[in-house]
C-alpha cells in the first residue's frame, strides 16, 4: 500500500525532474504479433516459440486460448527512462490509454519476434502467477546470454531501464448511452 501511495503521489507530481520531466517513458513503438488462427493450448505457444528455456511453472498451463482474444491493432513495447515499480508501470499504461498484453500476447510476440527478447527483456503485466505464499509473478521474455528463456518475476521486481513492457491501445467501449 505503501508503495502505491508513493506512485500516487508521484504521478500527481508529474513524475521525474528535468529531461523526462512530465513524461514516465521516453519510447513506445508498435511491434507485430503472430495470431493464431485456431485455438490453440498454452503449452502450444510456448512449444512455438522455440525458447532453450521454459520455467517449469509456465508449461503446466493446459489453458486453451481462443484466437479472437488477440488484439488485431498491433502492440507496442513501451521503455521507461529509470527504474521503476510494476505499479507506477500500470498507472502509466492507464493513463496514456494502454493496457498491458496478455501472457498469450506475450508469447504470440515471441514467436514472431525472437531477436528481440536478445536485445531486451519484455515482459507481459495483464495476468499475473501466484505461487502459494500469495507471491505474483509476471512472464518475461529474456535472453541469458546464450539463450533465450521464458521466465516468471515477482511483480516486486525493480524494473531498469533495460526493461519493455508489451502493451495494447484500450479500445473505447461501445454500446453505452449517454445519461439525459
């Protein structure tokens, strides 16, 4: 809570002084993302995606996924220009209209994009792992200098500057009516 309040507080103040002054990142870039177009299981993902490396908790998923929970827009991998908390990552996403790609987003884009996890991790926020002390974990795209891996890290976590974020645009919601 302490933590959140403290991301509050720095959003209300306009985030970081000086050159980033007002901003929370200082790139976003759209990136495609191969869809299946049938459904396919969890496990299948990452089979496709050839990773050397696989956390064990991740490939026990027997979840199937269904193609039309995909975003057809494109993605975008948004960089911060410091450190910063998952929650201060989210907030941001919030508040430029984003929301954080899914687990099954993220291995869609690892399957079409593999030299990217070499260049920087990327990780997916929307769905998070719970171990059984209550811990979250998000999956992570990672390059370990000789292999690509797919990992989990608490939501805990740090996050450098070398870290990207998988994003999607919200899409505006439609079907409401406006009150008299």
């Amino acid at each position: 809570m302490k933590r959140f309040l403290i991301a509050l507080l720095f959003l209300v103040a306009g985030g970081v002084s000086g050159k980033y002054a007002g901003r929370w990142y200082y790139a976003k870039h759209e990136v495609p993302a191969a869809v299946p177009t049938r459904p396919v299981t969890f496990s299948e993902m990452v089979k496709a995606g050839h990773y050397d490396l696989v956390d064990r908790e991740i490939s026990a998923s027997r979840k199937t996924v269904d193609p039309e929970n995909f975003t057809a827009d494109g993605l975008l991998l948004v960089r911060f220009a410091h450190s910063v908390s998952t929650e201060m990552v989210l907030m941001s996403m919030i508040r430029d209209g984003l929301r954080p790609a899914t687990n099954e987003e993220l291995l869609a884009f690892g399957a079409e994009k593999p030299e990217e996890q070499k260049k920087y991790p990327v990780v997916a926020l929307s769905q998070f792992l719970q171990d059984p002390n209550g811990e979250g974990f998000a999956l992570c795209l990672d390059w370990d200098g000789n292999s690509r891996v797919l990992v989990l890290f608490s939501l805990d976590y740090e996050w450098n500057e070398s870290y990207r974020f998988l994003a999607s645009r919200v899409k505006p919601a439609s079907g409401f009516v406006k009150p008299p």
